[in-house]
C-alpha cells in the first residue's frame, strides 16, 4: 500500500490560510454546446440558452449563457483556491452564502475573465479557521457581467495516519 500523504508537501504553519486583498483570477470559455448542455442538464429549460430564434427575438442575437451557469463557474474557482496545496498548506474551506448580479449577457466563444479578491477577514475560533469575505467579477472584454460577493470558511486540513 502506499501512503500517498507522505508524498504531500509538509504543511506549512507559517504560511496564512487567507490574506486580505488576496486576488486570484481564471479565464474560461463556453462553446455553444456547453451553454445548451448546461441549460440541460440543471433543468432549465428558458430558450434563450438553446433556442436561437427566440435569443434573436429577445434582441440578443445568439443564445446565452444561463446566469447559474457562470455563477457556478465562478463558485468552482473559490473553491478550487481555497483547498489547493500547491504552497505546502493544506486547507479546506467550506462556502458559507454567495450572491450574483447579473448585468449582461454571456455568449459563446467569448473569453470570460473571472477575478476574485478577499475584501475582508475575520477569525471563527467555533469552526477553528478564518471567514473570507469575497468580492468576484466575470467580465467579457473589461465588462463586468456578473458581480458576486462571497463567505467562505477556510480551515486547516485534518490529516489523517495511514
């Protein structure tokens, strides 16, 4: 058997969980088929996401990205950030509340640049780590498209003996 928590990096103690003005960016795009597979698969069946004629309609032109669509992207970047351990430590964190304003639409093949910064910092000795107040953005060509400001929980990762 191998034990594959000898191959981790050790965890670095000195090293901060979160740090306030903590920013950390992807950029991601959707091809016309994500954006119908997604509107599918989360059951929402609003046409502008698969209809095209009915995105022409709506002065749109070509169909669009669903709001949960990004919203979740951009949930999947925190947390991705917040439990890697490419810098020795080992975290966890937990999504607390999130919400999203949607200000202009998402079309396909367009580079989305989604950024994050942590706005504010407190300590939760009840849950032994640190509340994260986030502030995001997704925007297509320096538009915003969505907003969302975000609480997540990041605590140390329990390792366990093998």
């Amino acid at each position: 058997m191998v034990n594959l928590m000898s191959q981790q990096p050790p965890d670095n103690h000195d090293t901060p969980l979160i740090r306030l003005g903590e920013a950390f960016h992807v950029q991601v795009r959707y091809t016309r088929e994500q954006i119908v597979q997604f509107a599918r698969l989360t059951g929402d069946a609003n046409p502008l996401h698969h209809d095209r004629q009915a995105a022409e309609r709506a002065s749109f032109g070509e169909i669009i990205a669903s709001g949960q669509q990004t919203s979740s992207q951009m949930m999947g970047v925190v947390a991705t950030h917040f439990s890697r351990r490419d810098d020795g430590v080992a975290r966890e964190m937990l999504c607390l509340n999130f919400n999203f304003a949607f200000r202009a639409p998402i079309f396909a093949e367009q580079d989305i640049a989604i950024h994050w910064r942590v706005s504010e910092i407190e300590r939760n000795t009840k849950r032994g780590g640190y509340i994260g107040h986030l502030d995001g953005t997704a925007s297509v060509a320096g538009r915003p498209c969505v907003v969302g400001r975000g609480t997540v929980l990041v605590t140390r990762a329990v390792t366990r003996a093998s």
